[in-house]
C-alpha cells in the first residue's frame, strides 16, 4: 500500500530516543502528564493523516477498477463546431428533383411499402439557437422519411415546429433532455409507432435502410441499436451522435422500470446522455444488439463518412479506436452498402449526402437488391411481403408513403 510521502516523513523524524529523550526532561509528575499530552495529541494528528492519505489512494485505486463514467464528449478533430459558420438559405431555395422523373419513376415502391409495416418514429435533439441553422434543413432532408418527426428543443417554434420540454438548455442537461423526450414519446406516441430513433441536428439517416435492418425483428424484442461502444457499460452502449434506435419494449421498459427507479436510471440532470440511457437500459434487461450487416461492416457511424474512409485519418491513439465495440477497418471496408447513420454532418453536407444518395444514378446500374440466403430468411417476414406488395401496388398505379406527423407542445404548462 502506498502512503502519502509527507505522512511517512512525519512518523520517521520522530524516533523513539527523540521521544524518550522529552519525556525524560519531564522531571515533575504535572510536566510529565504534559509532554504525554503533547506527544499523544503529536501522534494523533499524524496517524489521522497517514489514514486520510491511505483512503484517498483507495479510492484512486477504485476508481481505475471501475472507471467513471464520462461527462461529456471526448475532444476530436471530426466536428465541425456545435454552431454552423454560416445560415443556410431557407430549404425552399434548394429545390427538389420529382420522383416520377426517369431515373426515379416507381423506384421507391418498397420503401414506401416497408414504411408502413416498420413504423419509425425519429425524434431530433436540438436547441434553440439551432432550429433555423440546422434543424429545418433536418427537416427538409431526411426527416421527412420518417414516419413521425419531433424535435425536442426547450423553446417553443412553430415552424418546425418544437416540442418544449420546458427544462434547462445547455449540455449539462442532455440527459435530462432525453429522459423527458421518451417521456414524452411514450405518453403520446407510442401506440403509433414500433420503433423510437434518438438523434442529433447534425445526424444524417439513411430511413429506409433503417427499417430494412429493423425488419428482421420484432418491436416487442427489448433491444436497440446503434454504434457500439464498449467502456463504462457491461454490454456497451451505443453512441449518441451516430443515432440509437428502441424498440417499442424498449421504450416501455426505459420509461416504466428505469427513469422512476433511482437504482437503476441516474436521476439527476448531468452525465454523458448516451453513456447513461446505455447504463439504464441494461438495468431493464434491454440488449445491446449488432447492427453490422452480413459482411460484418458497420451500419451506424459517429463521424462523416469521408473520415471513416479516408485511411489514417486519426491516429490509433485516438479515443475512438479504444471505444469501438466491434473490430473495424478502415478505407472502403469501413462501411456497410446499407449504412444508416453518420454524424457530425453539417447543414450544407445534408443536402450534398440527399443528392449522392437518393438523386444521383449512373447510367444502367439496376439498383434492384437480391438478398442473400441469409438474409432472406432473416428478412423475409417484412421485406419480401412489402415487396410484393408494392410489385401490385405499381402494377395497378397505387402509391401510398408514410405520414410524417409534427405537433408543438410546452411541457411546462403539464
């Protein structure tokens, strides 16, 4: 055991003769009760200091046995700042390509069908500051797919429009903010939807492969998804900017059995959202699962994509290759063909990742997917129905797309 140096130095310059050596010159009995005084009193303090010194070793060699939780994101050189340079003009002035156009024309027919059979609902965690710089542009790129959008903010804004959870802004709250905004979703939504997508303002999802990997399994499963990260969590937990996904039991477990219960779901306001709802859910029993496509590649990410990519881009030292759950390269490898999310993704990227994903086509590349056997079986159930059922669904002109529902409600006035 280690003990404070200058405790150790104390005990050592006293030595016996030294100390025999007082009581000596102690000659009457009251003298001598005194020197005991003093040097019991002397002893005392040095004792009582050498303890103190001892428990804060422990603790210190607690703490690197079970390391504490985070309090809010590691420094990385992937961000591009909380707060975009510059505004955007508003998403009207982009502009829309048509979905009849040639290389579109019925293209959509088996998302659209698979929309209706996974219902998502996605809610945005954003800011007051950033409902024009970056949420509307949410809004006007992939938002849309989903079947309800909500953005949880803590001011009122009828253009979007806003949730106001009616709580304090700033990051020491994220978690507070994410506790009321399940809250929320539970008490009115809930009965609506299968399955519950958390994430940021500079988040990008890919809705329709979303629901492709949520096909294979059934809302009533206690499990989510994400990027998974392994520290602080037994199971792990998944990454708050890439975006996680509940499922309904999730949701139900999360609200009913964690938030109330001060063992299992931190009560307070403070600590790393997505560390904590990962310590919370595994106290529910709800499984951490693998989003990783056949091939083993990832399908969740917290960075954009040209950072996952681009090889060398950080240093093995950085903290992400520490965290990340499951091995993983980098180069063209990193990344599944059916990636959901990317993160850090700023406003004028949405609309650069909505073109290269979802307009640009080369020419004689049939984009029609044949799954493999895997697959198949795992997907079958949903996948495979929707897609007959859109094969009908075409042939007869129908057309159907899932219903984006927006709402505004001041929490406060509860």
């Amino acid at each position: 055991m280690i003990v404070n140096s200058v405790s150790t130095g104390l005990l050592m310059n006293m030595r016996q003769p030294d100390v025999l050596g007082v009581l000596r010159g102690c000659g009457v009995p009251a003298g001598r009760t005194f020197c005991y005084l003093i040097c019991g009193i002397f002893i005392g303090f040095s004792s009582a200091f050498m303890l103190l010194s001892i428990s804060s070793q422990m603790s210190s060699f607690g703490e690197f046995l079970v390391p504490q939780r985070p309090g809010h994101k590691h420094s990385d050189p992937h961000g591009y700042g909380h707060e975009p340079d510059e505004m955007l003009p508003n998403p009207r002035e982009f502009g829309a390509h048509g979905t009849d156009e040639d290389f579109h024309r019925g293209e959509d027919a088996v998302a659209k069908k698979l929309g209706e059979k996974v219902r998502v609902l996605c809610w945005i965690m954003t800011s007051p500051s950033n409902h024009e710089k970056k949420a509307r542009h949410i809004k006007a790129t992939w938002g849309k797919r989903c079947n309800i959008l909500l953005f949880m903010s803590t001011a009122n804004d009828t253009s979007l429009p806003t949730v106001n959870l009616g709580i304090h802004e700033g990051r020491d709250y994220l978690w507070s903010k994410t506790k009321e905004s399940f809250k929320y979703v539970y008490d009115h939504y809930l009965d609506q939807v299968d399955w519950v997508m958390k994430a940021d303002d500079d988040t990008y999802v890919i809705v329709e492969n979303l629901r492709f990997m949520l096909s294979a399994y059934e809302p009533s499963d206690p499990i989510y998804f994400g990027c998974r990260f392994k520290p602080f969590v037994k199971q792990g937990y998944m990454s708050g900017g890439a975006g996680y996904v509940l499922s309904k039991e999730a949701v139900k477990r999360f609200v009913e059995k964690g938030i109330p219960d001060k063992e299992k779901c931190r009560q307070d306001h403070g600590g790393a959202e997505d560390v904590e709802i990962g310590i919370c859910l595994e106290r529910v029993g709800v499984k951490a699962g693998d989003s990783r496509d056949p091939n083993g590649r990832g399908r969740f990410f917290p960075f954009v994509p040209d950072h996952h990519i681009t090889v060398g881009h950080t240093d093995k030292s950085f903290w992400y290759w520490n965290y990340i759950y499951y091995p993983v390269k980098e180069g063209l490898e990193c990344c599944s063909d059916s990636a959901i999310s990317f993160h850090y993704v700023s406003p004028q990227q949405l609309y650069v990742l909505e073109y290269l994903i979802y307009h640009l086509r080369p020419f004689g590349i049939n984009h029609s997917v044949d799954l493999p056997a895997e697959q198949v079986t795992e997907n079958s159930s949903v996948a495979l129905a929707s897609l007959s059922s859109a094969t009908a669904s075409s042939s007869t002109g129908a057309s159907s797309s899932p219903t984006i529902v927006e709402k505004t409600v001041n929490l406060t006035e509860k």
